[in-house]
C-alpha cells in the first residue's frame, strides 16, 4: 500500500541539539523524547511533539540522597509514562567508599506533566525494562541472578508484586516465516528463545492500545501482547527472509494491526550503518495483530523509512528535516558567494494507512 505524507507543520521549542532519531509514542501519536540517553546520568528533562507540531516540557522526579542516578529505561504508554532509575545510596556521600546499597527506582508522570511519583520498587530480581498501563500498574521485564532466568512481574503503584506472568506458558502455535510453512526445526526455536541477561537489555515494552508488547529487536521472535490483568499471547510475525525486526511503532490498537520496522539480517550488529556508510535496507510493513500474517508494505516516497515514529489509529507519524518554504533556499559562503547549505527545519507530518 502507499502511503502520502502531507500537511506538514514546522517544530518549535526543542533545545538545540536535541536528538529525535529515538521517539518513545504514546498511544495518541505524541512522541517523547528522553534527552538522556540509556545507561547514562539520569536527568529531568522530558520533550513531547504532538502530530500538530506543538512542544511540551516535562520534568521526571529524580530521587534524592543518592548517588550516580542512571536512567535503564523509559515508555510512554496511554497518557502515562515510567521511567526506570538505577541509583545507589553511600554512607557518607562521597566517591572513597564502594556503594553501600542499590536501589531501583520508577519515576512516574503523566502525559500532560501534572502529576509526577517517585516509586522505589520493592522486588528481588534485577529490573531491566518497564512498561506502564492506563490502570497505573507497570509491568517490569528483569533477571533472576540467583536462578539465571528472565522474570516477568506486574507491579503496584506503590513498587511491590501484584503478580508474575509465566512466559514459559506464552508459546506461538507454530513459528512461521514469511511464505507461512514451518521452517525453522524445534532444536533452533528453543536455542532461539532461550533468554539471557543481554538479550532481556535488547528488548522493547511498545505500548498498543490497551496492550502492551514485548519484542525483541535484532530477531525474528514473536512479539508477546501484554494485558494488564496478566493475560498474554504470543504473535508470530512473518517477517521477510534476510530480514530481522528493527521495531514495533506504537498504536492506538484500534484498527487491529501492527506495523513493524523492518531491516536487514546482514547488519544486525550495525544498527545505523554497515562497514561502508550506507544506512541498512529498511521496510515499513503491516501484520495481523492476532495471526502475524503479512498484510502488506507500506511505502511513500518522502520522508524516510526510519523518520517515521508512530502508527496511531489508521494514520503514521513522522519526524525528518525537511526544506523551509519560500526560505532562502542556502546560505552562501561569505568569500566566495557559493552556496553552502540548504535552510531546513524538524517538520511533523502524518499520512493515512
């Protein structure tokens, strides 16, 4: 199918440098973005870009007589969004002695910037990744370290256990390829999905309606479909041959399907570029939400690919730089009057699917 981006609107508000190649969407299209990356100090700072153009400014709740406060993982969901914080407390506050306890953390606000909570969860696993629902609960994807084993728990708002959800029960009923035959033997399907600490850090929570998913980026797995009273399925996307999912984009769950980001096989370890520059071969594709059959490809000649950021409703959402009208069409260069750039500016547009 294609599809036709129009009615582009020019975004104000963001600082500058700020990075929108990583958008986390909620379920209405509006894409958030953490100006701290993974793995790295935590900061408060959180920017919104509705699919009309308009910036929002949001302040995380950070806790405090800790040190070295590290944001492992962020989602916007359905008007609520969580962060994961990893933070460890010291005797004295200072950098001499080692940490004397680590704590985890969820920093939760919501959508508009009004309300804000700071959780300090109260399990015994290692949380790795989070995801939250319009109830409030959010579900935490961590590791066992005493048993090495992926653990999958539902969360109170107050940080401790509602409930586990077995994955080991949550099995497709049969992995299949793109051309719909089994083709893969029961040997490489378990070797496939045997988890580890390093492919749980690989994974993403994608909130879909009132569902949330669990993919698994890099691979060919079926994405789990999550429900906040516990209830789980399995969907065994048909994804081409030589491809491996890059992403699920977000979605209101409305019309049934989803839309998958997908890229090829070959620079799986080079998520941006392979060894020559050139950016991976990607396609937008659209799957059944309960069978993971392949309903089509979605393709549009501008923008890219990989500047689109969310599928809410029946619409995509898309974030590139694109030309200013009737702007200047370059700035030139002062010695010698030759033109040196072409004047741009980050746009929104949307398109039907």
């Amino acid at each position: 199918m294609t599809a036709r981006f129009s009615r582009e609107k020019p975004v104000l508000g963001l600082p500058l440098g700020s990075s929108t190649t990583r958008a986390h969407c909620s379920t209405d299209g509006t894409a958030f973005y953490d100006l701290t990356s993974s793995g790295a100090m935590a900061g408060q700072e959180l920017y919104s870009i509705s699919s009309a153009g308009g910036v929002m400014h949001l302040l995380r709740k950070l806790p405090i007589d800790y040190t070295n406060v590290l944001v492992r993982d962020f989602f916007a969901g359905d008007q609520q969004l969580v962060t994961l914080l990893e933070a460890d407390q010291r005797d004295d506050g200072t950098e001499a002695l080692p940490p004397r306890v680590r704590d985890y953390f969820l920093s939760l606000e919501d959508q508009s910037g009004d309300s804000s909570n700071l959780v300090r969860l109260d399990i015994r696993f290692k949380p790795v990744k989070v995801a939250r629902f319009a109830s409030g609960d959010v579900m935490v994807l961590g590791w066992d370290e005493g048993n090495l084993l992926p653990v999958l728990a539902m969360v109170k708002e107050d940080g401790t256990i509602r409930r586990f959800v077995d994955l080991d029960a949550v099995r497709p009923s049969a992995p299949r390829d793109a051309r719909g035959d089994d083709s893969r033997t029961e040997a490489e399907t378990a070797k496939q999905e045997r988890a580890t600490l390093e492919s749980l850090q690989g994974a993403t929570f994608v909130a879909f309606g009132s569902e949330v998913l669990l993919t698994w980026p890099e691979t060919t797995k079926p994405i789990l479909a999550l429900g906040a009273s516990g209830e789980a399925r399995a969907i065994p996307v048909a994804i081409p041959g030589g491809y491996v999912l890059n992403d699920a984009l977000t979605s209101s769950g409305g019309r049934g399907t989803l839309v998958l980001r997908v890229k090829e096989a070959d620079v799986r370890t080079q998520p941006t570029a392979d060894e020559s520059g050139k950016p991976p071969k990607m396609m937008l594709m659209e799957y059944d939400a309960v069978h993971g059959s392949l309903i089509g490809r979605i393709t549009f000649d501008k923008p890219t690919v990989a500047d689109v950021t969310c599928a809410p409703n029946s619409s995509l959402v898309a974030m590139f730089y694109d030309t200013i009208p009737d702007a200047d069409r370059a700035t030139t260069n002062g010695a010698t009057g030759a033109p040196t750039s072409t004047a741009t500016q980050l746009v929104v547009a949307t398109a039907r699917r």
